[in-house]
C-alpha cells in the first residue's frame, strides 16, 4: 500500500457507507472548504440491509462523495454486522493510517447501541496504535496520527458532554443533500410523517448549534486534552 503524494488533514473511520455523511458531514464540508484534504474509509459495505444491495450502496456512495467532494475515500470490506476488533482488521486500518498520514481521525464514539459502532471504535483505537509500530509486517513507514476524536452516532439515545462542537451552518443544506443520496437507508421504508429520520438528523445539528450560539453544529469527544495556542481564539 504506498503512500499518498500528500497526507490527509482529516480521515473520518467509519463503520458502514452513510455513517460519515450523518454524524460529521458538516465538518467534512467545513474542512474542505478552508483547502484541507478530507478522507473516508468505510469498514464495510453496509450490506446486508432490507431495502439496499451492494451495487446500490456503491451507487449512493458515489453520489454522495462527489456531492461532498472529498479527496480519498477508500473500503476496508470488513463483515458488515460481524465487525470486531480482530487482528486482520486491525492490521488492514493501520495500513491505511500508514498510507493516508492523517492530522486527525475522526471515530465513532465508543458507547452505542450498534455493535459496529463500538467495534469501529476499538478498531479506530488499536490501529491508530500499531501505526506507529517499527519492525512489523504493516506496509509503509511507521506513522502515529497526532489527534483522534470522536464523533455522535444515531443509535443510542445519550447525552455525553462533547469536548468541542464544530460550526456547520454555512454547511447544513449541502451535508443534508448528502445524506439524502443514501435513499435506501434515510428515506424507503421510513415514516413520511413528521419528524422523519431526516428531520431528526437536521434537529439535532440545530440543537448542538443552539448549544454554542450558532444556526447548526456537530458535537466531538476526546479521551486526551486538548492543547490551546491562542486562548482568545475561544468562542
């Protein structure tokens, strides 16, 4: 696996293909609008699902990459619904760190319902660790990724305290256009009655938006402390 020409500032880790789109498609945006260069890479290909196929998900991936823009966006095919944190999977999701040099990954967060979810948390952990490993079979050059957090899924009903909420309002429309490009996830066989799963995706960004003064947001947590250069840069 070689390197990318140019590492990625941001690689959002995410368990199956619309997971990135819900929970930080705002910051995605953000990011790549100040000229920043943004990867995915889903664990799977979220199939089997009732209404979806693996060439329709291939299909609204693709849809929603170009609506997002990204810079790389890349599938580790790891078994949807059986996901854990296993040694190959470990081993394949510290190859791509190796590969892609992220600033900063973005995970899932490591309590929820789904146990994807918790499994891609792990993963997200342990990879990030035996990136950084000499004197193994990983491809490429050792590399540690300076800064993991972790976003919000959809899948249990908590309230953790994030460390930090990222502005999305000039970015709101477009991370919904996103979303609705997974058709057979958001929209088939969901109630058309209010609050739909789109409505309630949209009011929690406008709750986590509320919660820092501002139209529309995305909440992040982090196990480290976060270092500080210019404390009047606060808002």
């Amino acid at each position: 696996m070689d390197q990318l020409a140019e590492s990625l500032d941001i690689l959002v880790v995410a368990p199956h293909p619309d997971d990135a789109e819900i929970s930080v498609g705002g910051t995605i945006l953000k990011t790549l609008s100040q000229g920043k260069r943004v990867g995915v890479v889903e664990l799977t290909n979220g199939e089997p699902t009732p209404r979806g196929t693996v060439e329709r998900r291939q299909k609204e991936t693709d849809r929603s990459t170009e609506v997002l823009g990204l810079t790389q966006r890349f599938q580790l095919n790891l078994p949807n619904r059986s996901l854990i944190n296993d040694l190959d999977g470990r081993r394949k999701l510290a190859g791509l760190f190796r590969k892609t040099r992220p600033k900063v990954i973005l995970a899932p967060y490591w309590e929820d319902a789904h146990p994807d979810h918790v499994a891609a948390s792990a993963l997200a952990d342990a990879a990030r660790f035996w990136a950084k490993l000499s004197r193994s079979d990983l491809p490429g050059d050792p590399f540690h990724p300076p800064k993991i957090y972790y976003y919000w899924s959809i899948h249990l009903r908590i309230h953790p305290k994030p460390a930090f909420v990222v502005d999305i309002s000039n970015h709101i429309d477009q991370k919904m256009e996103s979303v609705r490009c997974y058709e057979s996830q958001v929209v088939e066989g969901r109630s058309s009655e209010f609050p739909t799963l789109l409505d309630d995706i949209r009011d929690r960004a406008r709750y986590w938006g509320w919660s820092i003064d501002r139209a529309f947001g995305e909440p992040f947590a982090s196990r480290e402390e976060i270092r500080i250069d210019n404390i009047t840069t606060l808002t």
